[in-house]
C-alpha cells in the first residue's frame, strides 16, 4: 500500500514540476505562433524577469508597484527585440532567427548581471513550500502547498491566454499572422505591432515563471537553464500549440520524476539532466510533429 | 591592381581546381605557413604560445568540425563541446590502457568514437530538421558530459573527476614546451584543414552542400540521404573529437568534464556564424576573434579603468563580453550572414580593381 | 518531327497507374508508354495531374495501384534514389537547384551516382580521386559549353536570372547521362525569347545525345511543334493519345480545353 501511494506521490510531484516546465514552454509557444521565431532567449527572459523584479523589491519597492514596473520592463523589451533583432531578419529562413535568438540570449544574461549584478537572491511570495497537512494526515501523500499554487497560477495563465487568443481582436490577428504572414499583410494586420505584442506577452509569462522558478531555486543565474528543460517539452508538444505544451510539459516532468525514482539507481543517478530529452528524441522518431503539431508534408 | 589576376591563364581543370587558383593567393598563403610554422615558435613567448595561439588553432579545429556539419551539410548542432569531450577522455583511456598505441594513434581512434557518437546523435538528422534538431543535438551534450561524470571507467576512478592529462611522448620525443606543444597542434590542424579542403571541393563536399540547400532535389538526383547525413555527422565529430584530445593534451594538460559545458558548444557556433558559415577559412578567422576579443576588452578595460581612475571588475568585463558577443552574433545575421570570410572576399574584389575603382 | 525515324523500342511503360491523397484522387489508372529517343509531352488544363504523373515516374509519390516498367524491370513503385539509380533525371517546375553552390558544383551533383571513389581519398586528394574529379570536369565543361553557360560557370546560382536558372537545371539533369529525362514545365515563367532557346535545348539535346524526353507543358504552341506523341490528362484520367495532329483534332481534348485560353 505505502508502495503505491510512494509512485501516486511522485506521480504527482512529477506531474506538478511538469506544470512548471509548460510554463516556460508556454513562451516559447506563444511567440513561435505569432512570429514562427523559436525564440532560445526565453531562459534569458525567465530570468531577466525575475532579477530585476526581485532586485527592486529589494530596494523596497511595494510588491504591485515592482511587479507592474518589471512588466513594463519585458514589454519594452518585446518592443525593443522586435526592432533590433527581428525585422531586419524579416523572411530570413528560421535556423537564421533561431541563431539570433541564441545571440540574445547572451545579451539579455550579460545585461540582467550588469545591472543587478550576479549574486543569486532569495525570493518570497508568501505561500510556502511546505506539504499540505491535511493531504498528508489524511491520505499520508506529500505535495507541496507551493506546488499546487504554481499549477492554480498555470492554469489560469493558459485559460487567459486562451481567452485572449480566442475572443480578442488581437488574438485574432495573432492567429491569423500565425497562419500566413503574407496573407495577415494583404488583410491589413501590421506585422511590426503584432510580433511587438507577442513578444510583450512572452515577456509577461517569463515573468511569471520567473517568480514561481525563483521561488523554487531562487533567483540566480541556473534559472536560466530552465529553458533547457522546456525545450524537449516542445518537441513533444509541438510549437505551435499551447495545449501541446501543457500535456508535454506534463508528460515530461511525471516521466521524468519516475524515472529518477525507480531507474536511476541502476545507473547511478543524475539522469534528469538528459532524460526527458531522450524521452522527447524517442518520441520523435515516431511523430516528428509532435503531439499536437501539424503534419508537414514535403512539397516539390 | 595589387591583387590582379589578368595574365593568370589556367590551361588545365586540375589548375583551375586548385586550392589556391591565383598566384597571389598561393604566395599569401605559404608566406603564411612559414611564420606559423618557423618564425611564431622563435619569436612567440610562452604566453602568446599557449594562452592564446595554441587554443586558437584547437578552436579553429573545432569549429570547423562544426563548419562542416552546420555550414556545409545544414544541420545544425549545439553539441559540439560533447564530441570534443568524447574526444579528450578516450585520448586518455587509450593513452591510459594501451600506452604502446603511441600518442597519434590514440587521437585518431579517440576521434573515431567521438564520430561514432556523433552518428548515434545524428539519427534524428534523418526525421527532422532545423531548430528541432538543433534541440536533440541538445540531448548529446546533456547525456554524454552525465555518461562521462557517472560511470568511473572514463575517468579510470579518480576521486577529484580531474584527470591529468598524460606527456605527450611520440617516437621517443616528448612535446613539453609551449612551444613544441604549438607545433604539435599546428601540425595536426593544418593537416586536418587541408583534408577537409580537399572534402569540401569533392563529391561529399558537394552531397553535403546539396543537402543543406534542398533535400529533396538532392535525393531525387540520386545523393543517398542517410548516408550523406551521417557521413556529416561523423566527419564533423571526428574534426571536434580530435580538436578535444588536443585541448585535453595541448591545451589544459588536464582532461575533465567541466571544461566541455553547453557554453563551449555556444562559443564554437559563434566563431562560425562570426567567421563565415560554409567557410574553412571563416572557422580560422571566426576562432581568432572568439579567441582575441575577450584578451582585447580585459586590455581595453584596463586602459580605460587606468584613464578614468575607476575600477571596472572582472565580473562587469564579463558580462560586457557576453553582451557584446551577443551583439555581433545578432549584427553578423543582419548585416553580413557569411562572416568575415565573406567580407575578406569583398576585400579581395575591391584589391584587384584598387587603385582604380572602375 | 520525323518520329518514325527516331522512336525505338518502348523504354518506359505505365500501366494502369493511379495515385490518391486522401480522398483526391489526382491520378486513375493512367496508361501510356514512351519510346526510346522520342519526346513525349503530357498535357492537360490545371489539375489534371500532369505534375503527379512525373513524380509517379521519378519515384516521389507512390502509387496505390499500376506498375512502371522501365526496360525490362518492372516496378509497383520506386524511391528517387531507385528512379536515379535507373537513369531517369528530371527538372522542377519551381527550380529546385542548390542555390549556394556555382553552377559548376551543381552540374557536378548530377554526376555523384557516377562517383566511386570514398571520402577518405577524396579528403587525400590522391591519384584516383583527383583523376575522377577531373574526368567528370570534363563531362560537365562539355554540358556547359553545349548549354552555353560558360560565362556564369562559377556564380553561385542563387544569383542568376530565372530563365539561366532553368537551364542550369536542364544541365544537372544532362549530366547524369539520363536514359529518360522528365521536365516539369521548363518554359514557364519564360519570355518569348528565353522559350525559344529552351526549345532549341531541348530538341539539340534529344538530337544530339538521343535522350528519351518526357515533358510536361503548358505552351500549346511549343508543345505541338517539338514533341513526336502527346498524351492528354484531364481529372486524372487519360482523354487522349497520339502525335500532335491527331490531339489536336480530338473532341475530348477541344472540351477539355474550351475556355482555356492558349
């Protein structure tokens, strides 16, 4: 019985560190949508988002007024990508994008320690990260309080998204820049505001992983390899949906979780840091669209 | 007219198929190889010769293993510092295991298993393309820096997971000094850049090419896709694992898996997109500058902390490095995607009309 | 076009052929054959699966039903590799050349089935390898003087114009030495002037290498004048069969046609 309710309660810690990695796999979604850029600086993102906010909250900023100012930050920043980097990169093919992406990336680290400069923080959101006690007194299953708020957080952030996406003017035009530029131009959707919105967007989730993330791990510069842990969540949901990331991000932490428990220690541990690509590689030997993408077809 | 090729007659395709088909060219480059080869290790102190010339070749090396892979066969990978991290800890194993091999020998089967991994990651290559391949070439830099950190044979046991690399000893002379070192590399290096030369302006050179620029005509008219992906990857893995034993043995004089993190796979993708994606010649300029440009900016720093009386820290030049790395990174996509190789050709264009511009 | 004197044996047969994807069906039980050294044009109005056929032939869609019969093999259905192995070579409609290589690289990829040196030798450069580099230099410096492409031999084709694009296409396909040669509609997108040159290639290259062609065109008037046996697909079906004469006189085609201005 114990045994059981051991695999339910990794299970469940994988299934909700899984809600996490969606989470940053949810900017990557977002902009790829919009713009077809797989944009590798999210990681940067996260973590810009998340120094400068907790970087003023330590100057003793109130918690709204740093949170609105750090958004107003990624905004400005989506802005500024667009202009700099994207649309003089306008129809170059994606592996060129994709590259200069990485090269942002590099800016957006060197930046954030610049100015906040690069000794890792401790941050509180007043929720914490201990097992809720009636699960465990009545089920004797340990989750963590924090945890569960994170996946509340998520969800919501996906069911806004999906408002916004479905039922705004500008989700519209999102999507319909999502299925053909060309076309959105000829419709009068200006492309310059669109990709400046998504990028906004993106910026607004960083921020919000961030917070979750630098909760968890505290605000340091390892968070900006949670991205790397995103991207085989987007190889298995595909990049062009965000239920795919959701259900990838699902799969990929409970996958993980249980494979650390039960088969690392046939061969010594530690094999976080590659499964979940290896689980995302088989995958795609099968369905190279992933779950949720669409087939491509080659045409001549 | 300083760089003019009028009067120049090729009279057969092997002149016109030359490496070098201009004179100019052919005098450049062993004027080249003679201050390489003879007058650096005279005139080079030890720290140009193992701080900075030595690394910069092994780099160079690297990343034309890259080259080859990214900017001739298209496919793009982010594991490069893998494979040369394959490439150092078999050096040593065989090195370590079977000593009567000699030196040579074992970078050149150290350079075999990293192919042979490079081809086991690049079976992907055969399902999917661009950034989702980029992201499994991800999975080799995770898996392989865990495989190597795990299990204890690699590393023949040590407790620290640093491994000193052992003297390099070749028919009985052994390479101690910075210098003998350099030679050592250059040897190897220049003889591996002529190969791939020589690959590159043949018929896999060709396939590869074929395969970046369109798959399927290239299948239709008969190149065999796997094949000529994987030859892509292992060629490729073979240039870094051999690049890797040389940065273990000519470089570090340790081997351990620290010095292989996913931030050298990144700084040998920026020397080819600096230098020249498709370029042998953009891998040398491209690891020059990586190489240089971070000495530069701390000289740089120091003048300018000197002229203004401030202290500029080391974490602050740092981070000013990784931003403007990244800068160029974005700026070389916009404005010059084939690197300095590119603009060293325009220069050429413009020297054999100069100095008269029509 | 004296068909008669040229036309051999029957090379290349199709029987019964026909393709699907989901539930179009572009092409029903197509039959027709090609003899060796003619041109044969297949033609019809938008849609009617001219461009299916000639990826049935080279073996990028796969037909559910029929066979090919290329000599004396028979196929159900072939991979490009396979069709390229055989000695069929084509163009594209939409020019599917290496864009970063020089026309002389590109003209060089038609020959790799040739190629039997490995890459170790060729990383040497040693005796074989340079000795086969060389000897299919010179094959291809033959196509370009023939194409008349001497003078952009070495420009990276991503920069040539649309009409020189083409015929460096026709030129890779040459230089594998092809027993049949598929072109999807080499003249379009043309200027009169440039059609004309690519008429001329087309008729000097099965003078004077005696390639067996098979062409797809939607130029009525070039069709008519350089082809020996024209087959006419409508939805897929084969409404017509026959030299030029005898297509044009046929009603089914007429209708086909009607209101399709050429």
């Amino acid at each position: 019985m114990s045994e059981v309710i051991f695999f339910f309660e990794v299970l469940a810690g994988g299934l909700l560190a899984g809600v996490m990695y969606a989470l940053v796999a949810l900017g990557f979604v977002l902009i790829y949508k919009a713009s077809g850029v797989f944009n590798f600086a999210q990681g940067a993102m996260v973590f810009f988002a998340a120094l400068t906010f907790v970087s003023l909250t330590e100057r003793g900023w109130n918690f709204w007024l740093a949170l609105v100012v750090t958004l107003a930050v990624m905004v400005l920043l989506g802005i500024v990508t667009e202009r700099v980097v994207l649309r003089p990169l306008v129809n170059q093919p994606q592996i060129t994008l994709f590259m200069a992406t990485i090269g942002l990336t590099f800016v957006l680290e060197g930046l954030s320690q610049l100015i906040w400069g690069s000794q890792p923080h401790g941050l509180e959101l007043g929720i914490p990260d201990v097992p809720m006690e009636w699960l465990s007194q009545k089920w004797n299953v340990n989750i963590s309080q924090f945890d569960l708020f994170s996946a509340f957080v998520a969800g919501g952030l996906v069911a806004v998204l999906a408002v916004f996406f479905h039922r705004t003017r500008i989700g519209r035009a999102l999507r319909a820049v999502a299925d053909d530029h060309q076309a959105a131009l000829a419709v009068g959707i200006p492309l310059q505001h669109i990709w400046a919105i998504v990028w906004a967007v993106a910026g607004f989730v960083a921020l919000v992983a961030g917070l979750l993330w630098g909760v968890r791990n505290g605000v340091q510069f390892a968070l900006t390899f949670v991205a790397l842990k995103a991207l085989p969540v987007l190889i298995l949901g595909g990049f062009e949906s965000i239920m795919g990331a959701i259900v990838g991000g699902l799969i990929i932490g409970a996958s993980e979780k249980l494979a650390e428990v039960y088969v690392g220690p046939f061969v010594g541990g530690g094999i976080e840091s590659w499964f979940a690509y290896v689980v995302a590689l088989v995958f795609l030997l099968f369905r190279p669209e992933g779950l949720f993408g669409e087939k491509i077809i080659d045409r001549v | 007219m300083l760089y003019r090729e009028a009067g120049q007659f090729k009279s057969s395709y092997a002149e016109d198929q030359g490496i070098f088909p201009l004179r100019q060219d052919r005098i450049a480059f062993w004027v080249l190889m003679a201050v390489a080869f003879v007058v650096v290790p005279l005139i080079g102190d030890q720290y140009w010769l193992s701080a900075i010339l030595t690394p910069f070749l092994i780099f160079a090396l690297a990343a034309l293993g890259l080259n080859i892979l990214t900017g001739y066969a298209g496919q793009l990978s982010l594991g490069t510092a893998a494979f040369m991290a394959v490439g150092a800890f078999m050096a040593y194993n065989f090195v370590l295991r079977m000593p009567w091999l000699g030196i040579i020998p074992s970078f050149i089967l150290a350079g075999l298993c990293a192919a042979a991994v490079g081809i086991v990651f690049g079976l992907p290559s055969l399902r999917i393309k661009g950034f989702y391949l980029a992201v499994a070439t991800l999975a080799a830099q995770f898996f392989v820096l865990w495989a190597l950190q795990r299990f204890g044979w690699f590393t023949n046991y040590s407790s620290s997971g640093v491994i000193t690399a052992q003297e390099i000893v070749i028919l009985g002379y052994a390479f101690k000094t910075p210098a003998q070192k350099y030679l050592l590399t250059l040897a190897i290096v220049a003889l591996m850049a002529l190969a791939a030369k020589n690959l590159m302006r043949s018929e896999t050179g060709r396939a590869f090419m074929a395969v970046r620029d369109m798959d399927v005509a290239a299948s239709v008219i008969g190149i065999p896709m796997m094949k000529t992906k994987l030859l892509a990857f292992a060629i490729s893995s073979f240039y870094c694992g051999v690049a890797g034993a040389l940065h273990a043995y000519a470089y570090l004089g340790t081997v351990e898996p620290e010095a292989y993190s996913l931030d050298l796979s990144f700084r040998i993708l920026f020397m080819i997109i600096i230098g020249g994606v498709g370029s042998i010649m953009g891998s040398f300029l491209g690891a020059g500058f990586i190489t240089l440009f971070p000495i530069f900016l701390n000289l740089a720093s120091g003048w300018v902390s000197h002229a203004l009386g401030v202290e500029i820290s080391h974490a602050t030049v740092s981070n000013l490095e990784l931003i403007i790395f990244g800068g160029l990174i974005i700026f070389f996509l916009i404005v010059e995607p084939h690197g300095f190789a590119r603009l060293w050709q325009i220069a050429k264009e413009k020297l054999r009309l100069w100095p008269f511009p029509h | 076009m004296s068909a008669a004197r040229r036309a051999g044996d029957v090379i290349l047969s199709v029987q019964d052929v026909s393709l699907a994807f989901g539930g179009v069906r572009a092409l029903q039980e197509v039959s027709f054959d090609v003899c060796e050294h003619e041109i044969r044009a297949i033609i019809g109005p938008n849609g009617a699966g001219k461009s299916s056929m000639l990826n049935v032939l080279n073996g990028v869609y796969h037909p559910q039903q029929g066979k090919i019969r290329l000599r004396n093999k028979e196929f159900a259905d072939m991979d490009s590799h396979q069709a390229a192995d055989l000695g069929i070579a084509r163009t594209f409609q939409n020019i599917a050349l290496f864009k970063g290589m020089s026309v002389l690289d590109n003209l060089m990829t038609g020959r790799n089935l040739k190629m039997r040196c490995n890459f170790l030798q060729q990383a040497l450069w040693l005796g074989p390898a340079k000795r086969e580099e060389l000897e299919h230099r010179r094959a291809v410096e033959e196509i370009i003087d023939f194409l008349e492409i001497q003078h952009i031999r070495k420009t990276p084709v991503g920069r040539l114009p649309y009409g020189l694009q083409k015929r460096v296409e026709l030129g890779r396909a040459l230089a594998a030495e092809p027993a049949v040669l598929l072109l999807d509609e080499p003249m379009a997108g043309m200027n009169l002037e440039e059609k004309r040159d690519m008429c001329r290639f087309i008729l000097d290259v099965n003078d004077h290498y005696g390639t067996t062609i098979v062409l797809i065109e939607h130029d009525m008037g070039v069709v008519m004048d350089i082809s020996d046996r024209v087959v006419v697909l409508d939805y897929g079906r084969k409404i017509a069969d026959g030299s030029p004469d005898e297509v044009r006189g046929n009603q089914s085609v007429v209708d086909a046609y009607l209101g399709v201005a050429h």
